[in-house]
C-alpha cells in the first residue's frame, strides 16, 4: 500500500447510520475514502452530499435514501448557527465525483466563495469542481 493511500485510510471516518423509510437505514460517511463512495452511491452512481467549508469535512450518503435537511435534522452534522455549508448532488464517473446539483447555489456567498475557491478542499475527497466552477464563473460574469 502507497503511503498516500495509507494515509487517506487514516483520514476517512464512518460516521451513523441513521433509520431510513426507504431502505430501512442510510449510512452516512465524513470524508470518505474512494471504497466508501463506491459503498454509498445508489444505483444510479449518485450521492447526496453536505460540505462544511470552515471545518473542511464533507457527509456522503446514498441519493436514494434521505433528503439533506433529514440528514442535518436527524443528526449533529450542521450547527444550527452555522452558515458556510454547500450542499448537493454529485455522480461518481470513474474516480470523481461530479458535482451535479447544488441545492444552494442561489445563496450569493456560496457562489463567491466557490468562486474563489473557498471549497477546493473537496478536491481530497475525489469530488471534481470544474463542472460546477464554469457555471459559477459564468453566473458571477454575467452580473
């Protein structure tokens, strides 16, 4: 085993696994390695996801199981003070995950703040933010 790899074992961290309507139970991973991406995509290859941006800690779980407000609800992921999340859907395509969906892209911080590259942090954790940057960038030209 690669030292690098070694070392992303260390930083990865199951987190709960909270009840589920839907399946029963959902799995909920902070900073997950590349395997627990590959464990929690549903059948369409896709994650709901809630990135912290000051704490530099993403959550992943299945699509096809809870919402994100169940998630933050159900759990400890999200202070009730705290403003600086991002929050969405991303497709795993090969070794990245592809960031397809941003529930709050409208909020103008976070269009700023991904702008200047407030959440390239992600990058550690197999997400790929040049989709999600271009529309970004074309958002902030346009006005």
């Amino acid at each position: 085993m690669k030292l690098r790899q070694l070392l992303m074992l260390l930083r990865e961290e199951y987190y709960t696994t909270l009840p589920s309507g839907f399946e029963g139970y959902t799995e909920v991973f902070v900073n997950p390695s590349l395997m627990e991406i590959r464990e929690a995509v549903d059948s369409y290859n896709k994650v709901r996801f809630i990135a912290l941006g000051n704490l530099e800690k993403v959550f992943i779980w299945s699509s096809e199981s809870l919402m994100h407000i169940d998630i933050a609800r159900s759990s400890d992921i999200i202070p009730d003070y705290y403003q600086n999340e991002l929050y969405g859907m991303a497709e795993l395509r090969s070794r990245r995950l592809i960031i397809n969906d941003l529930g709050n892209l409208p909020n103008p911080d976070r269009i700023q703040e991904l702008a200047d590259g407030g959440f390239d942090w992600l990058k550690r954790y197999h997400f790929d933010l040049s989709d999600v940057k271009k529309k970004v960038s074309k958002v902030i030209n346009k006005y």
